[in-house]
C-alpha cells in the first residue's frame, strides 16, 4: 500500500490505523521545523598567546615531510523539505485533540480578535450568556439569547454540544439533520442544497474552534473536514499550519495550532446568533476558546 492509499483509507469514517496517524503527526512535525533558521553560536574571544601557539602548531603539521594533507569533511546537505497534506495536517491535530484533557469551568469563554475588534462571551451550563464588545460600551452585560450556540447556523445546547456523537460521518449526519430540520433562512429564503452543505462544514470548524466540543467530538470534526475533497495545506503561518477548506459558498482560510489541536484563527466563524463573521480579504479572525471560573465585571 502505497502513502495515498493508507491517507484515503485513514479518510474512511473508521478510525484511522495507528501507524498512519503516527506518520502523518511526525511527518507535520519535521514539516513545522523545516525552514526555522539554526543559531549562529559566535566562537569564543581567546588570547593572542593561544593565537600565536596554534598558529605555530598549524605550520609545524604542515611542514613535516610525508604528512598527507586533511581532507576537507562533506559539507553537510540541507534537508529536503517534507511535503505535507491537508488531511495530515487535520488528522494530526485529530490525534492531538483526542488526548487532550476534557476542560472545567463555570463558563465557556470565548474571545474574537481582528484589527480594533474585539468581541468576548461568557456562557455557563444553563444557558446564561453576558458579553462584552462594541455594542456594550466595553462593559460585560447580559445576553439575553434562547440558545446561546449555534450549529451550522442551528440553535443548540451546551447539553446538545456534550452529547454529540464522536465519529466522522456520524457527526456530519447528525449536523446535516439538524440544519434540514431547523427554521435557516437567509433573505432569499431558506437554505438551498448547496447552502445547506455549506452549513454543515460551517458546524465542524465552529467545532474545533469556538463551541465547547468534547475532546473526542473536536477529533472527530477534524476527521470529517479531512475527508472534503480539496482541503488543502498552505504552509507554515503564524500560529500553525495554514489550510484551505473549500466550500459550497468560498474556501476559508484556518490555522490550527498541532501542539494544542485547536483553530485558533479563522478567516469565518458562526456567531451565537448564527450569523457568518467574515473577515476582511487577507485577514483572519484570533479564536481564543476556554473554560474559565471567572466573569469579568
């Protein structure tokens, strides 16, 4: 079995075969390191005597009869860099999210950065939710929202979001399910096929970067967005590893983070309320996303 075959058969909704998540996590790892520059380390100053008497030690070898010129050592070859795959960047980040541990709090916090804007949630088990940005004067206020999440545009529950299922095709079909059964809209009317596809991806990265998904549930969204056709890896960016993920309605641009497994900058995120913030042309919005015991006042 060649590379190609094992990376589709670790797109399967099967979990994917050890040996392929350990390949595809080191093989991001050496790519991650490639192009760091190495530290000049400066020789150390020593005194003009040790000069003198190495100089003279250098001419002595160099004159004996019979001693064979040193032959110069190989310079050393620069490692050719690693090509690295979407899908291996995502199952990667999937390997590291599974074994991260299940966060504690009061509330899930969430902060939203991009430019001067800066917008922040607090939400706890039950369904309370304050918030502090533009509209609040800077000041952390009430939020008065039925539901304070949204998936794939859908209304959810911190309970909902605990409980979803943690494999791939399980997970899509479960979002797909919600958003043909909820009241979507947009102002032409409600959600086309191609819109409501759309949606679904939208559910899986609000997965892995602001809703408060279960380790194994975060895991299984990148799983199941490594399995859209044209994911593609663009390089190292501040952050992490760059991607680009097709959709139905554009591509969006996410940075994951494979030391924690998390999105933390996105070009798009969905909104509590469900609306779409897209950032501007050549930007990315900076998701940070925690359990905290503290709501600012």
């Amino acid at each position: 079995m060649n590379d190609l075959q094992t990376l589709r058969a670790a797109l399967t909704p099967d979990e994917p075969a050890q040996d392929v998540v350990e390949r595809s996590r080191h093989r991001l790892q050496n790519h991650m390191l490639t192009g760091r520059r190495r530290r000049h380390v400066r020789p150390l100053a020593i005194g003009t005597g040790l000069v003198a008497v190495a100089a003279a030690a250098a001419v002595v070898v160099a004159t004996v009869p019979g001693t064979p010129a040193p032959t110069p050592a190989p310079a050393p070859q620069a490692a050719a860099p690693v090509a690295v795959t979407g899908q291996e960047v995502l199952l990667a980040a999937a390997t590291v999210a599974a074994k991260a541990p299940a966060g504690t709090g009061t509330y899930w916090h969430v902060r939203t950065t991009s430019g001067d804007f800066t917008y922040e949630s607090w939400t706890n088990a039950d369904g309370r939710a304050w918030f502090r940005g533009a509209k609040s004067g800077g000041k952390v206020i009430p939020w008065g929202l039925p539901t304070p999440f949204s998936l794939g545009g859908a209304p959810v529950t911190m309970n909902q979001i605990q409980k979803l299922p943690a494999e791939p095709a399980v997970l899509r079909d479960w979002i797909a399910n919600l958003v043909a059964h909820s009241d979507i809209r947009t102002s032409a009317g409600p959600l086309t096929a191609d819109q409501r596809k759309e949606a679904v991806l939208e559910g899986l990265i609000s997965l892995v970067s602001t809703l408060p998904a279960p380790p194994a549930v975060r895991a299984a969204s990148f799983r199941a967005i490594a399995a859209y056709p044209g994911v593609r890896a663009v390089g190292p960016v501040p952050g992490g590893q760059g991607l680009q993920v097709p959709g139905p309605g554009g591509s969006a641009l996410l940075v994951v983070d494979p030391a924690t497994g998390r999105v933390n900058h996105t070009s798009m995120y969905v909104t509590a309320d469900g609306a779409i913030a897209q950032a501007a042309e050549g930007s990315t919005f900076e998701i940070g996303a925690e359990w905290t015991d503290t709501l600012p006042k």
